[in-house]
C-alpha cells in the first residue's frame, strides 16, 4: 500500500519559480522528478604564486580543520558566497558511450583550463601529481581563492566499493554501458563527488554558505575569456539541493531496477548546488542509498542511483531527508541550463 504523505517540491522552469506538491503514491503520474588516510594539502593562500604550504592530516580528523585557513585578505566571499568543488581521478583512458570514442588525461587537463576564468573559492581533489602541477598554473591567477587536495582514492568511501562493483559489472548477464556499467572506477569517481563536496563543506576553507560541484568538463563549451563567478540560482531553498532536469519524459514510477540497469538519467550530475549544512545531510542519504543498491546487486552512476532513490519505490523504503529542487530548461536534454542561468560575467579576473 502506497504512503499518503505529501512532499514539497520546487520545480524551476526559465524565469518562473513555483512550488509543487507530489504525494507518493498518487495514481497521478509526474513526468519530473522530487522533491583512515593520510594526503597532503596544497593550500594555494599565499600573496606569491611560487609559493605554497604543504599540510599533512588526516581527512577523518576534525582537529586538522585548524590548517585550513587561506590568506585573510582573500577576496572569496565577495563572489556569490559560494565554493566550487571539483576533482581528477586518473582513469586513463577509457571508452564513453559509442565505439570509437574515448575520453583522455589530455581531454580532461584541457577542459579544466576554464576554471581559470572562475572567481570563486575553488576546491580542487585529485589523486594525479601532474594535475596538481596543471592546475597551479591554471590558477595562478586566482591564488588566493584556490586550495588543492592531493589524495588516495582509497581514502574515499566511494572507492572503497570497488571490488563489489567490480563484481556486479563482471556478471555476463549486467547490461554493458560504457563506462558506467563496465569501468568500476569510473562509476566509483562519479559516487566520490559527493564525499568530495562533503568535505569541503565540513572543513569550509574560505567561510561561504553554499557549495557547489562542478564537473571538470561542465563549462568545455564556453569560448569566453572574460572572468566569471557562480551564484545561487534563482528561487532557491536553502534546504533542497538543487540539480538540472535533462528529461521530462521520464516517470517516478520508473522501477529502481530499471533505473539503473537500463542506464535511465533524470537529471544531470555535472553541477549540484546546496547549502553546507544541507550538502553533508544530503551525502549521508546519497551514500546510504548507494550501499542499499549495492547489497541488491546494482551499480552505476550517481546520475542512476539519485533519480532511484527518489522513484515512488524507493522513496518509501530509503525516506530521502533532503529534497531535490529541480531546475528545468525550456528545451530537452539540456544538460548545462543549471549552470548557464548562474553565471555573472565579469569583464577582468580582478
């Protein structure tokens, strides 16, 4: 028997902002969707660019927050009040989607070079030495707002499940879509963003409100050169999270199983928004519900397992906390909508 609880949700569409109400359960069917190791840290916070400190602590210990201060006169706050996350785990190269076309190191040391232009804080993971060394020059020019994580993947709980999902992905009879069913690491990297932006929100290095992810490649399109921050999209609710709707077509009613096996994607994971408080909440949801799919034989991105957790199914038995605020482009498949409607321009980087 269905539950009859209600949840609010906040559907965003263009310049309109209105809340919904969804009650779990309905024979109404909705087309969008709800509501211990040691790394080093290169805190990029000196007034020289060659300069920089290195700390060692460990990521599960509170007490190493006190080494996370960046230079006082740093100017982070005043654009958007937001942190940017984002990080490079070195898969090498690997098939993505059809045959014959592969994603690269070059690929991705290529698309990181926007992040020049962005003006906010920046928190950057990373388990490649070359791409720490890429990225201090990528943002040598933003020193003050940048600060660098040199990690083991091991150190993330998201990595820690590789050899289940290696596992799962190795049965003959799993679907096979490239990578996310097949590279055990790559579905891994894609359930780490969450730990990433999870710690950086507990540490908050630079004292902003909000948090955001952002893929690598989330802006590989954009020609400018102009400087640019992000800031909080429009109509948000401090206690949702906020994601991009990339197809309406698709039900809640969808089953779980379905959800991740036939690779089915709701929404984007390439730009998530929240604030800290909520961002931690939200991982710990995240993480619980990839585990319960897990122990059913289910693995894929954070993409599948997002949307599965919010289908009417798995809503009554994994209670979600954090609501979704969706932000719906006029068009289908815009998978970058969220992001393009926060950007401010800027005509120099400082």
């Amino acid at each position: 028997m269905y539950m009859s609880r209600t949840h609010s949700i906040t559907l965003c569409s263009g310049d309109n902002t209105h809340s919904e109400h969804y009650a779990v359960g309905s024979t109404h069917s909705e087309h969008y969707a709800v509501g211990s190791s040691h790394s080093e840290h290169y805190a990029v916070g000196s007034t020289h660019s060659e300069h920089y400190a290195v700390k060692h602590f460990d990521h599960m210990q509170n007490a190493s927050v006190k080494y996370h201060h960046s230079d006082p006169n740093s100017t982070q706050n005043i654009y958007g009040n937001v942190t940017v996350v984002t990080a490079y785990f070195d898969l090498g190269t690997f098939r993505k989607g059809p045959p014959g076309q592969y994603f690269t190191r070059k690929l991705y040391f290529d698309w990181a070079k926007t992040f020049r232009y962005l003006n906010n804080s920046l928190v950057i993971y990373t388990d490649s030495e070359d791409f720490k060394i890429h990225m201090f020059k990528v943002r040598s020019e933003s020193i003050k707002h940048t600060n660098i994580f040199l990690i083991e993947r091991s150190s993330s709980w998201a990595f820690q499940n590789i050899d289940t999902i290696q596992k799962i992905f190795s049965a003959k009879s799993y679907p096979k879509h490239y990578p996310n069913t097949v590279v055990p690491a790559y579905a891994c990297a894609q359930h780490a963003k969450f730990d990433m932006i999870e710690r950086a929100a507990k540490f908050n290095i630079f004292g902003t409100k909000y948090y955001m992810w952002l893929d690598l490649g989330y802006f590989r399109n954009r020609k400018s050169e102009n400087a640019f921050y992000l800031t909080k999209s429009k109509g948000f609710v401090d206690s949702k999270i906020a994601v991009n709707l990339v197809n309406s077509k698709l039900p809640l009613t969808s089953h779980p199983e379905d959800i991740i096996k036939k690779n089915l994607v709701l929404f984007g994971g390439g730009l998530v928004f929240g604030e800290k408080e909520h961002v931690t909440k939200f991982t710990a949801q995240f993480r619980r519900a990839v585990e319960h799919f897990l122990l059913k034989g289910l693995a894929n991105t954070d993409q599948q397992v997002v949307y599965a957790m919010f289908s009417m199914d798995k809503r009554k038995s994994l209670k979600p906390e954090v609501e979704l605020q969706i932000y719906r482009s006029p068009h289908e498949n815009d998978w970058f909508y969220l992001g393009n409607t926060i950007i401010k321009e800027m005509f120099s980087l400082f």
